[in-house]
C-alpha cells in the first residue's frame, strides 16, 4: 500500500508538473486559437539557458534567466513568425509551429549532443521519508512551485486587466480589438507567458531522479499534448486536471510495470496517450473542453 | 467580332501550352527512365527514398492537404506497411515470425492492412477536429514506437528484421544482377523501375480522386464541415474514407521503402517522420498531388545531397565533427523552408509554376466550370 501511495504523490508531482506545460498550451490556444507544437522546443530551450548559465551565475540567477530567455523566445516566435501570418486557417498555422518546432529543437539538440547536462538544482538527492513513505524533496518543490504558479496565474486571469483582456480576446476577437483590447499584445503575452511555464516546467522535468537536461527531454515535454487534449484545448481547469490525470497514470504504469510486463516494457511512457485516446472516444472536446457550436 | 479573336487566340495559347507540357512530360520520362543506365547506386537509391516518400506525401496530401484532417501519425501507417510486408513475406527462417506468402501478394496484403488499420483508427478519426486530431494521431506514433519494440517475434525488436526481395512476374528485386545494356542491374536498378510506375499509377488514382466528385467534397468538408454535411456530403464517411485511403498510400510507400531499406528498424518510423511528412505537403503544396511530389523530392533529398557534397559545401561538416552535420543542415533548411512558404507562398512550390502557366487564377477555374456545365 505504501508503494501505491509513494507513486501517487509522485505522480501528482510530475503531473503538477505536465499540468504546468499544458496551461502554457492552453493560453496560447485560447488567445490565438494555435495549437502551438513547438512547445517542447521552448521547454528546452528554457532548460537550455538554466543549465548553461548555472555554472556562473549560480542557480537561481540562471533559473530567472532561463525563463525570462524562455518567453523571450516565444515572444519571438510570436512576433517574427505567428504574426507575419495573413490567411485566417489554424490549422496551418499548427503546421508553421511545426517548421519552427524542427528548427529550434535542431539548434538545440544540436547544441546538446550526447551530453547530459544537470540544472545545479539545490535539491539534489535528498528524500523525506514520513513513515513507510519517502518522496525526493524534488518532487516536493516540483509540486509546491507547480501549485503556486497555477493558483497565482489563475488569480491573474480572473482580477488582473491582462487576465481580462486575454478572456475578451478569446470570447471573440472582433469585439474585444472594438473595445480596446489590443489583439497583438495579447497574443505576445500569451506565447510570453508560456515560455516562462514551460522553463519553470523544464527545470521540474531535469532534477532528480531524471539524470539531466538532455536531448530526449523535449519527449518527456509531449507528455503535456496529451494532457491538455484530455482536459479540453481551451480550458485551464482542464489543463490542471489533465496534467495531473497523465502524471498519476504514467507514475502508475511504470510502477507496476513488473506486473504488466505482458503489455512490454517502457509501458509508462505509452500509458498518457491511452488514457487520452479513451477519454477522446467518449468525449470528442476532452473532459472540460467547450463543445462546438456551429452556426451555417 | 473582337470576342471571337480573343477566345481563338487564347485557345491557340492553350494548345501550345498544353504542347509544351506534354514535351515536358516526354522529356521527364525520358529522363527518368534513362536514370539507371547512368547514375550510380547512391543516387539510384537516394531516388528510390525520394519516390516512396512521394507516394506517402501524396497519401497524406489527401488527408491533410485536400481534407484538412491533421495526421501526426503517418509514420505509424508507413510501419505496419514497411513490418506487415516482412511479416507476412518473411520465411521464418531469422526465428522471427512469417508466412512465406508469395511476396507480390504479401506487399498487397500490407498496403491492406495499412488500411485497416486506418479504419480501425476512424471511430477517432471520424469525431475529432483539428489539433484534436493531430495530438490524437501523435498517439499512434507512440503506440506503434511500443509495439515495434515490445513485439519481438513480429518486429525483431530494435534490431529490426531483415526484408525479402520482392518476386514479380519472375523477376527478383535483390542484387542478382542481370546485363541490360552493358549496365549491371542490381535490387536499386530494378526497384527504381517499379517505382515509378507505381508513383505514376499513385498519382493518376489520387488526381482522379482529387479532381471528381469525391475530391469536391473532400475540400467542401475542409472548407466548411458544417456547410459540407448541410449540401448532403457524408462527412463522417468521407473522414473515415480518406483516412483509410491515405493510410493505404503509407502502406504502400511503407513497402517500397522497406524493399530500397532491405532492413527495417523501429527508430525510423518515429515522430520525426511524420513531421517529416507534413514538412514536404506544405513545402510542395497542400491539396494537390504534384505538390506532393515536388516536396517529397525536395525533403527526402535535401540530406542526400548534403551528405554528398559536405565537403564542398560551407558551412556543413562531416558528421561527428562538431559542425553543423548534413542532416541537420538539411533539418535547418526544410523547418525553414516550411515556416518561409506560408508566410510568403501560401500554396506552396507549385504555386509558383501554376501561376506562370495561367494569366490569372479566376480565367481558368472561370474556363473549366464554363466547359463542364
């Protein structure tokens, strides 16, 4: 029983972690309707930063810089390439992200090579132990940060005029450019704000016990696609509930692996997009999603 | 009077330009046909990857290109084409699983089972839209990476099996070489030929396809699903049809890229294929079939290239030097290319030669729906 519960709260943690990359996914589709798969090359060129700089900055000056690196890369993308966009299809936009993701995740493994590069996180290996159970203080931080993160954006969405603007625009465009909102910035804020998520997430997706930074850390970082379809695209809470469904049943599936061993090995990678792909079955627009309304 | 010289002249300016298009198609095949007397076995293959590619661009042309469904799981499609032809042509003689079926029907079989799966997959692919259904495809690039791995009497795990040459009307596509002309004809020179009528017999089915009725309402349903089904269009059928059809074109090149391969491994049919895919439809074109072709050659040859003539060329160096290696040069250039024709050609390469063949957009389509009706 102690197990079940040790890959619980794990699980929790990663998925706190997922849900952190998913609402950065969810942001950006619900202010500009772009299902953004270049996603993961931002999460690693947050991480990118972090590791690379740690060494003379220390860790927490290089973390800051990491993520303030990563949402200037999304601003980027957003500037320099989403925004040069004239025709009005997505769907093709989805593809651009594409053609970015493949250029970024090049440079950047590129850069990687082989290496496995560690975050000179203050954590390390220590672990708690409370009873039967110990949890690597990690893994604590990981959630702790996560929540933290979450509560304060979702605070920001609701009260703040950046929050407000962001729900007008994704209402409906045409009516919040009319009473002011300015769409671009929006837009800029949106991709911004999802670089940062996304380091902060990639920092959580490198400690221990993940040896380092390395280049198959951008497919850990995939693991949040699922997470956010399963919630619904546009949906926060969704995001939330998403990333923490995909954390607890990845922790799960690797966990009692010995006992699936019939299904193959590497079962936890595969377990999230099963559960999505169920869930997707039963509810075409995920758990919290919005189902369309189409007017002729 | 003057209406009358008008329409004339533009039709002489037709017939000329239609001649000169079948000069340039002679001149193509020609050209293709020759290719194995003269070049050698790098290009030869290099070629043969370049026309499986097409063949699966065409197929997921259909569905992204020309339907607007999002699938970032061709290479699944590719996998059980390339893994189903050696299962099923396989003798068992590597201790891994085969049915020693003839291997042309063995290679049919597969395209089958490509399709099957497709259809398998359409109670999904038939309710999901848009990024839905591409993270939902993203599924079958994992879900086929695991079983590839796991199911090790079918697939060998990450060694992968061994392909048998395929049998044909008494011909055997492996390195038994036969003398045409002087020139030795190994498994590249043979296979270079089967693949190109099987390219040409591809590309005439989806052109029809694409150009009648079942094409109209495949971009209807893009254009507008809601509007498509209202006008009387099966939309929930034609998804799943398409789906299935262009998970068969994946099969097929699956094939044909296991045959030029003559080994198959799991690590090829990652997701970096699919995105792969999706890079040469938009590069080429989406919705057209020689827009297909065209980004299918660019993408799949673009590494070939680069490879060959990275000592030549500045900025790339060998692999393992710490340089910029060919492929991922050749990544730089298509993630690039990808990114540049959206923003600044929408349409894709071939727009640009469809724009000097017609004066303007609305003669033409104004000319063919006036002949039609």
């Amino acid at each position: 029983m102690s197990t079940f519960f040790e890959l619980l709260l794990n699980g929790l943690s990663m998925g706190s972690v997922y849900a952190l990359i998913a609402l950065g996914f969810v942001v950006i589709f619900r202010a500009t309707e772009v299902v953004n798969f270049a996603h993961a090359s931002l999460l690693l060129a947050g991480g990118y930063i972090t590791a690379s700089l740690h060494d003379d900055l220390g860790f927490w000056p290089a973390l800051l810089v990491g993520v303030a690196g990563a949402a200037v890369v999304g601003a980027a993308v957003e500037f320099l390439v989403m925004r040069r966009y004239r025709g009005s299809d997505h769907s093709v936009l989805a593809i651009v992200t594409i053609g970015v993701d493949i250029l970024l995740t090049t440079e950047l493994a590129r850069r990687l090579g082989t290496d496995v590069l560690p975050l000179g996180d203050p954590w390390g290996d220590d672990v708690l132990s409370v009873g039967p159970i110990s949890i690597a203080h990690t893994r604590i931080a990981a959630f702790v940060t996560a929540a933290l993160l979450i509560t304060a954006f979702l605070l920001a969405f609701r009260h703040t005029s950046w929050g407000v603007a962001m729900r007008a625009a994704a209402e409906s465009p045409q009516t919040a450019a009319l009473m002011g909102v300015r769409l671009g910035r929006v837009s800029l804020g949106a991709w911004a704000v999802a670089g940062a998520l996304a380091a902060v997430a990639a920092l959580f997706l490198t400690v221990f016990p993940t040896p380092g930074l390395e280049r198959a850390t951008s497919l850990a970082a995939l693991k949040a696609f699922p997470a956010a379809i399963l919630g619904g695209l546009d949906s926060t809470t969704g995001a939330l509930v998403g990333g923490l469904v995909v954390g607890v049943t990845e922790a799960l599936a690797t966990g009692y692996q010995s006992e699936l061993t019939f299904l193959g090995r590497g079962l936890g990678d595969l377990a999230p997009y099963l559960v999505m792909t169920v869930i997707l079955l039963i509810r075409p627009a995920g758990l919290f999603g919005t189902k369309e309304l189409a007017r002729v | 009077m003057s209406d009358v010289l008008a329409r004339s002249a533009r039709s002489a300016g037709r017939t000329l330009l239609t001649r000169r298009r079948a000069y340039a198609w002679a001149a193509a095949t020609a050209v293709l046909l020759a290719m194995p007397f003269y070049l050698d076995r790098f290009w030869l293959q290099a070629g043969l990857f370049a026309m499986a590619a097409a063949i699966g661009a065409i197929g997921i042309n259909l569905l992204t290109g020309a339907t607007g469904q999002l699938s970032m799981g061709h290479a699944f499609f590719l996998a059980i084409g390339a893994y189903g032809y050696c299962v099923l042509a396989g003798d068992g003689g590597d201790g891994l699983t085969g049915l020693g079926l003839p291997t042309w029907i063995a290679a049919t079989l597969a395209v089958g089972l490509a399709g099957l799966a497709g259809g398998l997959f359409s109670p999904i692919a038939g309710r999901l839209r848009g990024a839905y259904l591409g993270i939902a495809t993203l599924a079958l690039i994992f879900i086929g990476q695991h079983v590839l791995f796991n199911a090790h009497d079918l697939t060998g795990g990450s060694n992968g099996r061994d392909v048998p040459p395929l049998h044909l009307f008494g011909l055997t596509f492996d390195e038994s070489e036969a003398v045409v002309a002087a020139v030795p004809f190994g498994a590249a020179e043979k296979l270079w030929y089967a693949g190109l009528v099987l390219l040409l017999a591809c590309g005439l089915f989806a052109r029809g396809v694409l150009r009648g009725r079942p094409g109209r309402a495949m971009n209807a349903i893009r254009d507008h699903r809601v509007a498509a089904g209202v006008i009387g269009v099966p939309v929930a059928r034609y998804r799943a049809g398409v789906f299935v059809l262009s998970s068969m074109y994946a099969g097929l090149a699956g094939v044909l890229l296991a045959l030029v391969f003559q080994r198959t491994v799991p690590d090829y049919f990652g997701m970096t294929l699919s995105l792969e895919y999706l890079a040469m439809i938009v590069i080429g074109g989406l919705g057209s079939v020689s827009g297909a072709v065209a980004g299918a050659a660019l993408v799949s040859l673009l590494p070939q290239l680069l490879t060959r003539y990275s000592d030549a060329l500045p900025l790339v160096s060998a692999p393992g030097s710490g340089g910029v290696a060919p492929g991922e040069a050749s990544r730089y250039l298509y993630g690039a290319a990808v990114v540049a024709v959206v923003l600044f050609l929408p349409g894709g390469l071939v727009r640009i030669t469809a724009r000097r063949g017609t004066p303007t957009p609305g003669t033409s389509s104004g000319t063919s729906s006036g002949e039609t009706a």
